[in-house]
C-alpha cells in the first residue's frame, strides 16, 4: 500500500512540476511580448526588465535554501 501511495505522490509531483513549467514559461513569453511593446514605444521600465531577469534565472537559486528553511520565500 505504502509504495501504491508513494507512486501516486511521484506523479503528482511530476505532474505539477511540469504545469509549473509550462506557466513559467508563458509568463516569460508575456514578459518578452511587454518588453518588445515598450521598446518599441520607447518608454522601457526597469522593473519589467528586473522581473524578467527574477523569472528566468535558474531554478537552483530560487529554490537551493528553502525546504531547509535558511531562505525567505521570494
């Protein structure tokens, strides 16, 4: 029973990783389309730049400390 449940928990995790992905990166397209809009509007802001660069950097530094509980959550 135990490794039935195990197993369930091992694709639900998959699973909602890969959706955390998929959000991810459609939220980094959204970014990339406002950027474009701005540029081509001339009027740029930094903080939509400083969020882009918050999305994408990688995953082992948003995530490295927190289940230990040495890092706030962003």
């Amino acid at each position: 029973m135990v490794g039935v449940i195990k197993k369930e928990v091992s694709q639900m995790t998959k699973y909602y990783l890969k959706m955390d992905n998929i959000m991810k990166n459609m939220f980094v397209v959204a970014l990339n389309d406002e950027l474009q809009a701005q540029n081509e509007q001339d009027e740029c802001l930094e903080e939509t730049k400083a969020l882009l660069k918050k999305v994408i950097r990688p995953r082992s530094e948003t995530t490295a400390d927190y289940s230990r509980g040495t890092k706030a959550d962003p």
